[in-house]
C-alpha cells in the first residue's frame, strides 16, 4: 500500500500568514498541494509579534481553515521568516582533517561548519542557518563537495543568517500553544530563491528582492550559494497608504486601485479618467473619476524609485553590484506593483524580470502570482528535508492544554466573582 507523505509550511508573512499543505508521492514523484489559506497578519507588525493573542487567533485561523480544506489536521510545519530584524554575516573556518590516512568525511565537514560558527553574534542575536558556500581543501580553492577528497587542512566560507532571539521566543511559543512543532525555521529570502532563481541565475550572480507588505528582502547569490541576505523596513503596503492619502481613498479600495492599475497601462491607449466602477470600488458618487497618470506617475512612481534606490544603495555599499550579472529577479505581491519593471531598470542598470512560483499539481489557481512565491518556496524547502515530512495517516494531533486553558482562562475572568 502506498503511504503519501504530509509536508505542511507556515509562511509568517508582513502582510498576510498563509498555511500551505502538499502530499508527495514517491513512487510517482508527484506533488500536490491540498490546502492553501491566507489570514490577514493580525497581532503581528512588519512580521514581529505585537500582540501574542492575536498573532495565536491569526494563525490558527490559517491552519483550521487548511485543515479543513485538506480534510485532516496537522501537528507540525516547516515555518518561513519575514521580518526587519533579519542580517546576516559571512564567516571562515578551518581545522585539521581527521582521518590518518587524510581522507575527509562527514565529520569533517560538520567540525569546519561548527568552527565557522565560532563568532561574535551581535547581543539578542541567534543563528537560524549556517549555509557553506565554498570550501579549500589545503589552498585548493573553490571546492564544492570535499568528501572523499585528500589533505591535511580544511577551510569553508558561510553564510550566516541571524535572528532577533525575542522575536524568535515569542514565536516558538505562539506556535507551542495551539500545538504546532516546528520541523525547522527558513528565512524567507531563501523560500522565495528556492521558487523563482535558475541555478544558472545562482551560479552566475543574482540578487532576488522580494517585495512584501511591509518589507523588502535581498538575497544575493554567487557561484550557486547565496552570500548576502538584507531586510529593507518598506514594502508595498507603503505604495497602498500613498494612494489611500493622495486619492482620498480607504486602505482597502486603495489597494483595489493599485491591483488594478497595471491592465489600463498595458492599454497604451487608456483614458487617463477612469470610473471608480472599472476599478470594482463602490461609491455613493457615482460620477466620481481617478486619474491613472496622477496614480501612477505622481503616486506610485516616486515610493517605488524610493524603494529601488534603497536596494542599489544596500548592493553598492555591499559592493555587490559588479558581481550579479544575472541582474535583479523580482518577485513577491509588489512585484505586481503598475511599472515595477520600468522603474527598477531605470535606477538599476542590470537585466531584470519579475519571478512567478512554479506549477505545480493540486488545488494551486489563486496562488500563482509573485505574493506566494515564498509560500510555495517553503514547501519545495520542506520537501527536500525528510525531517519536514510525515505519513498522512494515524496523525496524533499534539494539543497544548497549557495554551488552550489560558486562553479559556483570559476569557472568563472578567465575569468570575
């Protein structure tokens, strides 16, 4: 009898938290995603928790309304990171290889990695990945695998990723109540790489920026590893308050406008007053119009060059711009921003295109646009590692009664006597 194997990712997202669960045949090789279910990121600001309870209720509304869509509840998820108290450093270390006879092995590598852990993380700071980019094996560099290989002297480049330790407590115990374990912690740049980068594009040299809500990622990659990883405090959510202010509009039809924007400007022979009604906005003033070139031009255009001078700057200082011929891929939900492309190749002189997930089996429709690309990421992360897979059946679902009973407890207070 052929068992499918469960994958289920959390994806803590600035703007929304999406639940997404996959079966995994492996005898077919075949992937599908069952259930996908976004809430909007209540109790959290820029990806940090700000209200515990809200954040609980946010994210168990995600995974309820998942399990209910998949037809059976989850225990365990792989979960992704998006937030502004990201950074990352890039470390060296080296030992001695072990064996007599100067063939390294596995512990050899495991013993060079923890060497190059040996640093001064920055206080409230904790690593979350440690990816080796490069390894010399007695002067020989540019080493990809060294198993197997014959020397005295070990040396490894990394690329390491760290986390705010509060930031990272407060999560762990969010998820902790309402009984979730979490198979492992991916920063969301690296989510979003594994679903749009080519490995031509990571061999050559690229930075992949991912426009969120209320952030924007970088990460770079060269030679196949990634060697810089940056969080920018801005994101979409700030081209949204620009329209609602300069349009007089609400947050919520302001980002209809802004979705909307982007199929008047490809009509290069578009009226520039537009009814709100063409725009799905509803309005007491019937005959009220919107201008596209103030929306675009006068609204739009300045946050956006704003954001892509931000990234240039960070890539200059990084002295990075010289070696990513690949250019920049966009992706994530501003990536649909109206003129995105137009703009960022104004003020970053490299080649340029806007990254989409890839296809994939199931129920995948309203997920195949740039705001799920780290969504669909974390999955393709989760896949790869055995230890974010399960069987799919006799799942005992863990229940935290600590979580639960407090929660009933902050409930009835007020009415006991």
């Amino acid at each position: 009898m052929q068992h499918s194997k469960t994958i289920s990712g959390i994806d803590i997202g600035t703007s929304k938290v999406t639940t997404i669960i996959g079966q995994y045949q492996e005898v077919e090789d075949k992937f599908n995603i069952i259930a996908v279910s976004s809430i909007p990121a209540v109790g959290f600001r820029k990806g940090q928790i700000i209200n515990i309870d809200q954040a609980s209720n946010t994210i168990t509304q995600s995974i309820e309304s998942a399990e209910r869509m998949a037809g059976f509840q989850i225990n365990s998820a792989s979960i992704s990171l998006s937030a502004p108290y990201i950074e990352s450093i890039n470390s060296h270390g080296v030992v001695a290889i072990s064996n007599p006879n100067g063939e390294i092995d596995q512990n050899d590598i495991e013993r060079v990695v923890e060497a190059a852990k040996a640093i001064a993380i920055p206080p409230g700071k904790e690593i979350i990945h440690i990816i080796p980019i490069k390894y010399t094996v007695d002067g020989q560099e540019g080493v990809v695998d060294p198993i197997g290989m014959n020397g005295t002297r070990l040396e490894v480049e990394t690329h390491i990723i760290l986390a705010s330790t509060p930031s990272l407590k407060n999560l762990r115990k969010c998820l902790e109540d309402i009984g979730i374990h979490i198979n492992n912690l991916t920063f969301s740049g690296l989510a979003s790489a594994r679903a749009s980068l080519t490995e031509t594009e990571k061999e050559l040299g690229v930075a992949l920026v991912d426009i969120g809500g209320s952030i924007t990622t970088i990460t770079v990659f060269n030679e196949g590893a990634p060697i810089f990883s940056s969080v920018i405090p801005i994101g979409a959510n700030n081209v949204t308050n620009d329209l609602a202010i300069g349009l007089r509009f609400s947050l919520d039809d302001a980002e209809k406008i802004k979705l909307k924007l982007n199929k008047f400007v490809e009509n290069k022979n578009f009226d520039d007053e537009v009814e709100l009604s063409k725009l799905d906005i509803d309005t007491f003033d019937k005959n009220r119009k919107i201008s596209i070139q103030t929306a675009t031009n006068g609204i739009i255009k300045p946050r956006l060059e704003e954001i892509f001078n931000l990234i240039f700057d960070q890539l200059e200082s990084a002295n990075l711009h010289h070696i990513i011929p690949a250019g920049i891929v966009l992706t994530g939900g501003g990536a649909q921003t109206v003129n995105a492309k137009e703009i960022c190749e104004k003020i970053i002189p490299l080649p340029f295109r806007i990254a989409y997930p890839p296809k994939m089996g199931g129920i995948v429709d309203d997920i195949l646009n740039p705001a799920y690309t780290s969504t669909i990421g974390l999955l393709m992360m989760a896949r790869e590692n055995k230890d974010s897979m399960s069987t799919s059946s006799n799942r005992k679902v863990k229940i935290n009664f600590g979580g639960i009973f407090g929660r009933i407890k902050k409930l009835i207070e007020p009415i006991l006597p």
